[in-house]
C-alpha cells in the first residue's frame, strides 16, 4: 500500500524515502503527482479538498494510470478516472486553467479551453 496513515492528515504530500514513482513518465498519475508533490498538500487535504474518497485519490496517484498509452497485457486494469473526478482534483488543487487542461488531456478528455 503506498500510502500510510492518510485518514490522520499526516502529510504525505512527498515520497517516503527509498519510494521511487516514475515521474519520468508523461502520463496523468505522473502530471497528478508532479502537481501534488509540487504544491506539498497532503493526499487526506486534497481528497477533502476535491470532494473524493482518500483512497481513490491514494489509488490516482500510486498507479501508473495513462489511458491513452494502456499497456499489452496488464495484470490490473487501472481505473481511469471520470472527467468530474479529474476536475474535482484540479480545483482541489488550486490550478491554473492550463494546468488542468494538461490534466484532463493526460486523463484522456477534451480539454475545456479549446
């Protein structure tokens, strides 16, 4: 489980030591991260923040999620999360038009300024 202890809004906003996420990558949990980690919120402030459930939000963040690139043979299937869900996370998150855009474009939705 990647996330310890959410439900007691400990902040885990950055990665414990020794976890490695492949924020390398350019797909939506990778743009999610980037944003989370940047802004040093925690998962339990922005799950409230956004109205979700801790969990999910834990989930988004933890799994490699890219609906546009989806691997061969997955083992899982990541849930790709519904639009409302993505901008729910962007005004949790406080973010610039832009910003969300490129979110829900890595998410595998229009975006909302054309």
């Amino acid at each position: 489980r990647p996330v310890e202890r959410a439900e007691t809004g400990t902040d885990l906003s950055a990665p414990k030591e020794g976890r490695q996420y492949p924020d390398d990558a350019d797909n939506f949990s990778a743009v999610l991260r980037r944003h989370v980690f940047g802004r040093g919120i925690s998962i339990s402030k922005l799950a409230h923040r956004s109205w979700l459930d801790i969990g999910y939000v834990s989930r988004l963040l933890s799994q490699d999620c890219d609906p546009l690139n989806p691997p061969l043979a997955p083992v899982h299937k990541p849930k790709q999360p519904s639009r409302d869900a993505v901008i729910r996370l962007g005004i949790g998150l406080g973010l610039a038009l832009e910003d969300l855009d490129e979110l829900l474009m890595k998410a595998g939705y229009a975006p909302l300024v054309r």
